[in-house]
C-alpha cells in the first residue's frame, strides 16, 4: 500500500513538473511536504488522546497506540528521496 502512496505521489509530481516546466526533484519535494501536512492532520486517535492526557489514557482492550498510515510513511519515503537525489546529484 505504501508503494502504491508513493508511486501516485510521484505520477502528481511529474505531471505538476511537466505542466509548469519544472525539476521534478524540487516539485516531489514540496509534494511530500505537502502530502506529510495532510497526512498528519486528521481526527483525534488513540495516540492524540493519550498525548493530551498527558499519558492517564487507557486504550481499548487490544487497540495499538500507534498506527502509521501509508500517506504518512508514502510522503515521507518521497521526501527522504527526492532530498537524497537532488543532494547526491
């Protein structure tokens, strides 16, 4: 699933690249900036709800604390290697 985040972040890079003429390395950048922002934001999970409790949460019998979602690991693998890329170059 992840691998699948990442190849249709970078199918919106060059495709945003390609229409305003620009590096695709710089353009996958700022979309894994961008997709990281809103693959943060979102409802309250059982995470958010322990932080603000400053840790008196008790999850539910079972539940894992936390859970990475695939935007969430898809934009950050992007970003780590467009700046990889564009530094080894």
């Amino acid at each position: 699933m992840t691998m699948l985040v990442v190849v249709a972040l970078c199918i919106i890079s060059f495709i945003i690249a390609f229409f305003f003429d620009l590096t695709w390395i710089n353009v996958a950048f700022f979309v894994g900036a961008i997709s990281l922002l809103f693959s943060t934001s979102g409802t309250a999970t059982e995470a958010h709800l322990a932080m603000k409790t400053l840790g008196n949460y008790v999850p539910k019998n079972g539940a894992k604390l936390v859970e990475l979602s695939p935007l969430l690991v898809g934009s950050l693998s992007l970003l780590v290697i467009s700046f990889l890329i564009a530094v080894l170059k």
